[in-house]
C-alpha cells in the first residue's frame, strides 16, 4: 500500500491587538477590584468576577491559537486547535479541487485575483506562505498556509502539475 501521509502544524504569532487587549483586560480588572473592594462599591463585584475569568480562563484559550495540517492520500485538512485543547476541522480539500499550490516565491502571483472566500491558516509570515487555489462547492477559494517540506513532497506526488514548490 503506497499511502502518501504528512502533518505540521503551526502556532500563530500573537498580534499587538491581542497583546493590548490583554492589557486592556488586566488594567481594567485592577480597576474593578479597587473600586469593588475599596471604595465599598457593590455594583463592581460582578463585573470583577467577570473580568477575572476573562482574565484567566477565556482570554488565554483564544490567544493560543495554532493550526495544524494533515495531507492523507490526496486530501488536506486544516484543523484549528485552540488553548493547546480544543480542535476544530476548519477546511477539508481534495487534490482534486486544487487549481494550484504555489510557494512564497510564486504566492505573489495570487494576490490579485477573483476569490469568493480567502482563508488564512499561516503563521502570517508571508516569506514562508504558500498559497492554494481550490474551486470547492463551486466557491473559488484561496487558502493559506504553512506546510513542511515533507507534506510539499507528497501534495507534488499526488498532483505534480499542481504544485508548484519554489
């Protein structure tokens, strides 16, 4: 049996937005205690709680954020994993769908065109993006991402004419 098989995955940089906001959130509970605390201000020990499981609990599950990439016998399926815990299949393909993948050195070549949906799984490191163009459910999508060498290899032999490496 000749299976052609490759994973990677990836973890997303943390951007400033998310960095300020939480900031914003840590301020803000600091905030709420004193004056909950404090000043005797009843109506602020809710919103403390509130912002305290925020603060430790949600927040960190959504900061942490990775893909993670799996290529089995011509099909690609791109998984969100959330806080190191919860996984979600985001995007599955077929090899058959894809018009192209190209690398970074090609992936410019696709940024101005016509696409219903654009789906971002990368790092945001655009020197080592590459690009899919897939028509799925009659969609024209452009999906990006970051695979390893080995997963390259077998997406170019399942579909040589398709992948373009470099």
């Amino acid at each position: 049996m000749n299976e052609l098989y490759a994973e990677a995955s990836i973890q997303v940089k943390t951007t400033f937005k998310q960095t300020f906001l939480k900031v914003l959130l840590i301020i803000g509970t600091v905030l709420s205690a004193f004056l909950a605390i404090g000043l005797m201000l009843v109506v602020f020990i809710p919103v403390t709680a509130i912002l305290v499981v925020l603060c430790f609990f949600a927040f960190p599950r959504l900061s942490k954020l990775e893909y993670e990439y799996i290529f089995c016998d011509g099909r690609l399926d791109f998984d969100r994993i959330a806080g190191g815990a919860k996984r979600k299949t985001m995007l599955r393909i077929e090899m058959e769908t894809v018009e192209i993948v190209a690398g970074p050195a090609n992936a410019s070549n696709y940024e101005n065109g016509k696409f219903d949906q654009v789906k971002d799984f990368s790092n945001g490191v655009k020197a080592e993006t590459f690009v899919i163009i897939s028509n799925n459910d009659s969609k024209r999508m452009k999906i990006l991402f970051n695979p390893s060498e080995k997963m390259v290899e077998c997406m170019y032999n399942k579909a040589p004419s398709k992948v373009k490496k470099y």
